[in-house]
C-alpha cells in the first residue's frame, strides 16, 4: 500500500476487500523520524508549514514508516461507504447501523443531563479499565437473563464489542497462528484479527449457521499439519452478514467439537436481543461452555451506538488479561457513556424501548422481503432473516454474466442505491455473487424504492433474466 501525501493518491480498496496478510519482507521502518508536529493543528497543515519554514524536501510516501502489521490493512469497505449516507440521493443498504429515529424515542438527551446533573466527577473523570463496579454488576444482570450465570468480575466492560476483538485478538494469537471465522464472516472481526496477522481460515455457514462438521474437518486437518487454532469466532444469533440462526442441537455440537479440540470460542452477540418472529434466540454457547466462551455483548444496536460501550464475559483469567490489554490501548472506556447507560438501564428503559425496535425492523424485515420478491431476479437467493438487520442475497446467475457484486457496486451507485458486496466477507476469497442488505436504516417508505432500483440494475446485467416486478 503506497501512503502518500495526496489522498486522492491511496490505494483505493475495492469494495468489499478484506486485507490480504502482509509479507514478512515487506520494508523495514527507517531509522530516522518524521519532524515533530504540534498537536494543536492538523497534521496536513503542518507538514505544509515546515516544508515552506524549513525548505525540507517534502515526503511523497510515507508508507516505508509503517509497521508490517500497518501496510497490510486496508480500511474496511463498510466504513469507506458510511460517507454514502450523507448522499441524501443514494438510498444506502449498505451500512448496518441503527436507525436514528431509534435514538429520538429515547429521550437522550433527558437522560444525559441527568447524568451530568446528578454525577458530573463521575462522569467527566477517568474510570477502571475493567469499567465501572455498578455497570459490571448491571452487565452480569442482564447475562443471568440471557441465561449465562455471571459474576461482575467475569465482565470487562469495553469501548464497543469491536474493541473486545481486536483485545481478543492480540491477546489470543500471534502472527500466523490460525483463527477460525465463519464463511461469510463478520468484517470487523475478521480485520481485527489480519491487524493482528492471524492465519484466517473459513468454516462455511449454511441456512442455519455455522456448519458443526465442517468445523471439526478443519481442526482436524490443522492438527494433522501439527497446528492449532487458537479460537473460533461466530456470531450466533442472526449474524452478520449471513442472518443465520444457530440451533440449539448446533450450539451442543459445537461445544462438543470444541471440548474435543482444545478450542475456545468467541460468540459476539451484537443482535440477540432484536428478534422478530416471537422467539428469543437459544441459550448462549457460554451457557454451555462457561470454561471455554468467551462472549461479547454490546449496547450499540439496542441503545446509543455512539457511547461506545459493549462489554466481553468470559472466563475471569482471561478477561483479567484482556484488562491487561486494554490499559495499552485506552486506559479505560468514556466513562460518561457508561454513566449513561448505566442510569438507562437503572429506569428499566431497556424492555419496552427494545420492544418499539423489535416492532420497528420486523416492519422494515418484512418490507424489504415483499420488495425482494417482487423486483429481485427470480433466481435470486435469500432467507428470511428471523432476526438483525441484513438480508445475504446469492445471484448465482451472475456468474454467466461474468460480474461480481462489487463490480456492479458502481453502476448500484449510479442507480442511487447502495449495498455491501459479498467478496468482503469471504476468507476464503469468494462471496463474488453475493451481497449483503442492511434494512435498519432506511426509511420504511424508501425501502420499496430502493430494491426496485437494485433489482433492476442485477436484471439488466443478467441476460435472459426477468424478475416478476418487471414481467407485468
Ligand atoms: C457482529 C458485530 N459485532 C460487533 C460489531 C461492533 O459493534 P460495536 O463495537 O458498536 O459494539 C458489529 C457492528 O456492526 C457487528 O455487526
């Protein structure tokens, strides 16, 4: 990756890519160091200003000063497309974040003035790393009623679940070890675990999630080849991107396979609690394998992503270590977000304003459902996702055509409507002829729209096809 000056020069990353792992004769960093830049004015502007105070000649690249690890990330194509959603023309599928009219229900900002009111030290000042005791001791509650028996000290609260995964995976493996994600998996754990340059290897996910079997082939064929992997990581309950629900006989198996190999597991439960059909997803895997789970849970979906504030339960030595970690990375989560979480959930605001979003997505769930049948191809396919917030649409039909999701992202762009490209989820270097659809954040009256203008578009770049939309 060239890191230049111009941005318009950075490498751009095709949608959907996830980072290849850095070769390890990649450039050493020189033994000399940028000038010093005065933090009070950005680093643009300085740079600028040196050069013309000192006469230096100007650095084009600057990527010989990164670390292997550095030069061998990419900047995930999900956030490079959050941009698209200040374009009030696209109608974006692609980011899958909550709903903003989910925020204003809340009455927040009531919320936060209270806090600042009532516990200003508490809430401007630095906090534990591990997180506030009161919140802990909240977190193991709200655990107990997701059937996972928990004690406060078996919970680190963290900046996000996303923070959770890159502790995990720099405390977990080193460089090269093997990691096993599901097939297609999550970006952000996959990227936290190439920052950390894991050996990435895929287990495939069918219409129920992660497949029990083919786990166990792959930790065979590791252990043959004398290696070990050092965890799986899976999201049960209505993944992302796949929506999958993982059963409860699946959940047994995998603890078995796992009890068998030796293997720790990492179950990130961003979407539990937003089901839509009725029915609460089945017991945590930590439930049943209290000795070998290490689960991560997150506010961010049921309450104000931008506190940052999801916490990992586990077993006490390892998130004891994961504390470790954290002092290096941030010293401590905001502690003003976790006053403010931990004054909501004081209220008992979580049940009913759960409840609303519950109501709110299945309405959009169901939407964009009555969408893809009418204006998708016919031989688009998709589940109905019990739960979450995205579809994964497969158009084998596009192999014929010879083009990918990602390249058809453009032209999905020109159409004004957006969505994630399959390949960016795939270790394994496929996921070419899907997608990923996030209903959460369109609006229920644009959702419509917005599948119309993206069946038309895989319609037209599919010969011979039709979808029933456009046959009347
Ligand atoms: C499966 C999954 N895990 C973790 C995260 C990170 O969430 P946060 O860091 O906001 O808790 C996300 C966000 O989209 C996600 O989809």
């Amino acid at each position: 990756m060239r890191l230049t000056n111009d941005t318009s020069t950075l490498m751009p990353v095709p949608p959907g890519q996830v980072s290849p792992i850095p070769s390890s004769n990649s450039p050493s960093i020189p033994s000399s160091v940028a000038p010093s830049i005065p933090s009070s004015i950005s680093v643009a502007a300085a740079t600028e200003r040196e050069q013309m105070a000192s006469g230096a000649p100007a650095i084009d690249d600057y990527s010989s000063y990164l670390s292997a690890a550095a030069r061998g990330m990419r900047s995930s194509a999900i956030r490079d497309m959050f941009s698209l959603s200040e374009n009030a023309d696209v109608i974006s599928f692609a980011g899958g974040f909550p709903t903003p009219e989910a925020f204003l229900s809340l009455e927040a900002a009531q919320l936060v003035v209270d806090v600042l009111r009532q516990r200003p030290a508490a809430a401007y000042q630095y906090g534990p790393t591990e997180g506030i005791g009161e919140l802990r001791a909240a977190v193991a509650d709200l655990m107990r009623e997701r059937g996972v028996d928990a004690h406060p000290a078996q919970i680190l609260l963290t900046a996000g679940s996303q923070q959770a995964l890159d502790l995990i995976a720099r405390t977990l493996a080193d460089p090269g070890d093997p990691v096993l994600v599901e097939l297609p998996g999550y970006v952000g754990g996959i990227n936290a675990a190439v920052a950390h340059r894991a050996d990435l290897i895929g287990c495939p996910v069918d219409e129920n999630g992660l497949v029990p079997a083919a786990l166990d082939e792959k930790l065979v064929a590791l252990e043959a080849a004398g290696r070990k992997a050092r965890f799986l990581y899976l999201v049960p309950n209505f993944g992302n991107p796949a929506g999958t629900l993982l059963p409860l006989s699946r959940r047994y198996e995998l603890v078995q396979i796992a009890r068998r190999h030796d293997l720790l597991i990492v179950e990130d439960d961003a979407y539990g609690e937003l089901y839509y059909d009725g029915q609460r997803p089945p017991l945590p895997l930590r439930a049943l394998a209290p000795e070998r789970v290490i689960y991560l849970g997150s506010f961010s979906k049921i309450f104000l992503p931008g506190l940052r504030v999801g916490w990992v339960c586990g077993p006490q030595p390892l998130v004891h270590q994961l504390g470790v970690a954290k002092q290096a990375a941030d010293l401590c989560s905001s502690s003003f977000g976790q006053q403010v979480v931990l004054e909501w959930l004081r209220r008992g605001s979580i049940q009913p304003h759960v409840e609303q979003l519950r109501a709110l997505y299945r309405r959009r769930r169901d939407r964009t459902e009555a969408a893809l049948r009418r204006f998708f191809p016919a031989g688009a396919q998709y589940r109905v996702p019990t739960g979450g917030f995205f579809f994964w649409i497969t158009l084998p039909q596009l192999a014929r055509s010879g083009q990918t999701t990602a390249e058809l992202l453009p032209a999905a762009l020109r159409h004004g409507v957006a969505y994630v490209a399959g390949d960016g989820f795939c270790v394994d270097g496929g996921g070419q002829w899907s997608l990923r659809l996030s209903f959460s954040q369109v609006e229920e009256e644009r959702i419509e729209e917005g599948v119309q203008r993206l069946g038309r578009l895989f319609t037209q770049a599919m010969p011979g096809e039709s979808s029933p939309g456009y046959a009347q």
